[in-house]
C-alpha cells in the first residue's frame, strides 16, 4: 500500500534521511522530483525508482498547481513532510 501525498512545488518530504523535492508540476499527470542530487520525471502511475526501495507515481487525481505522489517505501522507513523531520531533529538530544 502506497502513502499519497499532496504536493506543491518547492515542498519536500524525507525518506528516513534523504530529501525528496517536487521541483515543478508539467502536467496532472506528470511531475519532476529531485532526489540524492538527480531529477526524475514522475508520470502518471508508473513506479519510478527515486532512492534505493523508494517509489513515487501520481496518485489518484492530480490539481494544477499541485500533485498527489504516491509513496512506496520499505515500513521501517520513516516518511516525513521536511516540517515534521526538521522539528523530529530539533527535538533529539
């Protein structure tokens, strides 16, 4: 089972320790996402390999400005909006 997502340009997420970004919104069905310092082009629902047992596609409905990404990752990898893992962080010793 998948974790969706909505996602506006600029915003990102953490798979445990490595940052995904949505860098633009091409279309309701495609996106760019960098990850581990490469671009990938997220289309439709196809799976796309963007770290290592890290999968993104499109989930159910796209917006215009905004993508829902469907996340498949291992279940003891931690998934985080960059807000959560930022005040996760702030709080370990």
């Amino acid at each position: 089972m998948a974790l969706v997502l909505l996602m506006r340009p600029g915003e990102s997420i953490f798979a445990g320790d490595d940052q995904i970004t949505l860098r633009e919104v091409v279309s309701e069905f495609q996106a760019v996402v960098e990850a581990g310092g490469s671009l990938f082009d997220i289309v439709d629902d196809r799976a796309t390999e963007v770290l290592p047992s890290v999968r993104l596609s499109i989930g159910d409905k796209a917006l215009q400005s905004a993508v829902r990404i469907a996340i498949q990752a291992p279940r003891d990898k931690l998934i985080l909006r960059k807000e959560k893992y930022r005040e996760m962080k702030d709080q370990s010793p």
